[in-house]
C-alpha cells in the first residue's frame, strides 16, 4: 500500500463532503440551474448560498464577497489579469514574488506581453519575501500586490498582514494566493488588509474543480471579468454554477474551519518527527525557514542523489519532487534555487506534505523508505 503524503498536490475528498455532493447529485429538489427564478431553482440557489456563506465564514469574508471558479488557477488568473486591466488608467506595474505558483506567474506573463510591467522579487534563503522588500518595489504606478500567505513546495508562510498594513497605506490592491494556507494558517481578510482571496477545494479535503475568489466589497468594482457570458456571479463569473461542487466545496470550509488548530496540532509532532528521522542522514537539507513553515509541508534537499532515482527509490511512498504541477518538467524547481540551492541539491529535493489520515505508523515507515533507500542509492553511486 502507497502511503500517501501528497496532500499539498491534493487532499482526499472527506466524507462528509462526498456525502453532501452525492445528495446534491441525486435529490430531486436540488437539479435546478441555480440562477432560475422558478421555486426549484431557488432550492438550488439556497444551497448554493448556504455553501457562500461557509467559505466566507473561513475567511472572515462577507458572502457577497465570494465568487466560485473552478480553482485557484482560475481565481489567480481572474485576481491578477482582471483587477490589472480595470485599473490600467491609474497605472500598469505589478508586484509578486518569483516563488509563486505557476498560475500568478502565467497571468504576469501575460499581463506583460498586454504592455504592463511586472517586478518578481527574490525570496531570502529561507523563503521569506520581507515586507521592506515589497514596499521598495512599490511605484507610483503600481496598481496590484500579489503574493502567496503559504508556499506549496516549502510551505513558509509570508507576513500577510505587514505586507496588507504597507500596500492599504500606498493604496495599492493586495491579492493573496491561500490555496496552501486555509484550514491549516488564520485567515482573517480584514485584519490582514488583503483586497482578493484565491481558494481552492481540493487542497482543503473537497473536490477538484471548484475554487473561490474573495473580492473586498470595495474591490469588487476594480475588477472586470476574464471570461464573458451570462450574467452569473454578478457577471465576474460567467458559466451555471456547479451546485454539487459548491456545496462540497462549503462542507469543506465548514470542516477546515472547525478543525483547523486540531489538526495542525496533530501534524506538527508528525512532520517533526519525519524531520527528525531524515535528518539523521549526512547531506539532508530542510528547504525554507525552520519555524515559518505550515503544518503539512517538509521539504528536504538530499545531496549526491538525483531526485529521478530517489523518488523511484520512494515508490512506496507518494511524495512528490518540488510541486506536483511542475511534474513533467525535469527542470530543478525555481523556489528552490531561489533559496540559493545549487541546482543539483534543488533537483535532489522530496515534498512530503502531510494530512489528516496521516498516522504516526505511516510516519515512522516513510522514515525507514527513505534512509534505506538514501544509503542505498548512496551505495550504488558513491559521492565523487
Ligand atoms: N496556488 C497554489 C499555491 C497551489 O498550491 C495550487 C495547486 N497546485 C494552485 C494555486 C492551483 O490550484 P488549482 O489546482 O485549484 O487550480
């Protein structure tokens, strides 16, 4: 049996919220499209709205604050290319960090070959992207921050709120990538100042292909829409929604929001006991900050082995090398180099991310693949 420690690429689906999809799969009352004014359709949209209020719940958002997507992806690509382009008249310079996920990347990719610029600023060694750092990248044209509250190779957590205090003050919009981070760091829009919100279910234990975007009731007239169509989500949106996926997706919040600390308090022992147990081997390197770090994630660098053999060597164990999107690429991850890795230790690096079916046993035998497999690899290919 695999042991699964992959939940920063996906988490399994929780039963409570399979159980609730399948009901909105199957009743009767809830097959109507949700936007129709018939009684059917209202019985769809009271859902619907019930499922609105529980992700905004997990935020600290009002309801009317939360767009659905089909995820992170898409609520990246509508924070960034949709409030970017509304505010074009007040200026075209973006700011991000180059350890965010391929999805913020993409969309500045493309917000600068539409004429805007876009400053992507270094992380330190251990991953922090300092608050000094982005108010020294701010300009009089900057109209948009945006940056990740959790990493999803290397799990550090950004200082959000220092980071919302300086962008509120020059008048600049904050988006924040919080895929990584719900259920497992606070997250309060308001006292973290932050102006949009990326969410995405399938890292918090609901289904794939549903996401949210938070938008600030002050914000929500900076953004336009990236897709056009009907009038959905009052037209940020467009597209029927999915009220299966949404309701899965509003179990989830309601879930993350109640077990939170719990969990995490369960995972930190367990992620630090993995460390430990890795750690004994010579030439294993902890990636990102020792104490900045969310609960599920442990990111390590072993030198002399590449990372194709280790991760055969881990068969046993499903783990990843940098993130899971970036799988095909034999490239050395970004994030990694960022850090000041030397591509060859960037290459060699394991992503274990932890969750909550994960047990000690489990643990402790990862332990065992990995130094068995280490040493034996280590064998085979002594270090020149
Ligand atoms: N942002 C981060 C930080 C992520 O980890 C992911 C998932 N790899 C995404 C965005 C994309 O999310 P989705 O798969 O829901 O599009």
């Amino acid at each position: 049996m695999t042991i699964y420690l992959d939940h920063a690429a996906a988490t399994p689906v929780d039963r409570a919220v399979a159980a609730a999809m399948c009901e909105a799969l199957t009743d009767p009352q809830l097959q109507a499209n949700p936007a129709a004014t018939h009684a059917a359709g209202e019985a769809a949209r009271g859902r619907v709205e019930q499922a609105r209020a529980e992700v905004a719940a997990l935020i600290g958002a009002a309801a009317g604050e939360i767009v659905w997507t089909s995820g992170a992806t898409e609520s990246n690509n509508l924070a960034l290319i949709g409030a970017a382009r509304l505010r074009a008249g007040r200026g075209r310079h973006l700011v991000t960090a180059a350890s965010e996920h391929a999805s913020v990347l993409a969309a500045c990719d493309e917000l600068e070959r539409q004429g805007f610029a876009v400053t992507r600023l270094p992380t330190d060694p251990m991953g922090i992207v300092e608050p000094a750092v982005v108010a020294a990248a701010l300009r009089p044209d900057t109209t948009l921050v945006s940056l990740m509250q959790v990493n999803n190779e290397t799990g550090v957590v950004q200082d959000i709120a220092a980071i919302g205090t300086l962008c509120r003050e020059r008048g600049v919009l904050l988006h924040v990538d919080a895929a990584q981070a719900a259920g497992r760091e606070a997250i309060d829009v308001r006292a973290l100042q932050v102006d949009l919100l990326s969410l995405s279910a399938h890292k918090m234990y609901g289904p794939k292909g549903i996401g949210a975007l938070f938008i600030s009731r002050e914000t929500v007239r900076r953004v336009e829409p990236v897709l056009v169509g009907g009038g959905q989500e009052r037209g940020l949106r467009p597209g029927t929604v999915a009220t299966h996926q949404v309701i899965g997706m509003g179990v989830a919040a309601r879930l993350a929001a109640g077990r939170r600390v719990e969990d995490c308090a369960r995972l930190v022992p367990l992620r630090e006991a993995l460390w430990a147990g890795v750690s004994r081997l010579p030439g294993v390197f902890l990636n990102g900050h020792p104490q900045r770090r969310a609960c599920h994630i442990l990111n390590v660098s072993v030198a002399g082995i590449e990372g194709e053999s280790l991760l055969h060597a881990l068969r046993e164990l499903a783990v990843s090398s940098g993130a899971a999107c970036a799988a095909e690429s034999a490239e050395p991850s970004a994030v990694l180099r960022l850090l000041g890795r030397s591509p060859e230790l960037a290459q060699g690096a394991i992503r274990f991310s932890l969750g909550r079916v994960t047990t000690a046993v489990e643990v402790a035998r990862a332990v065992e693949v990995f130094v068995t497999g280490v040493e034996r690899l280590r064998r085979l290919a002594p270090p020149a």
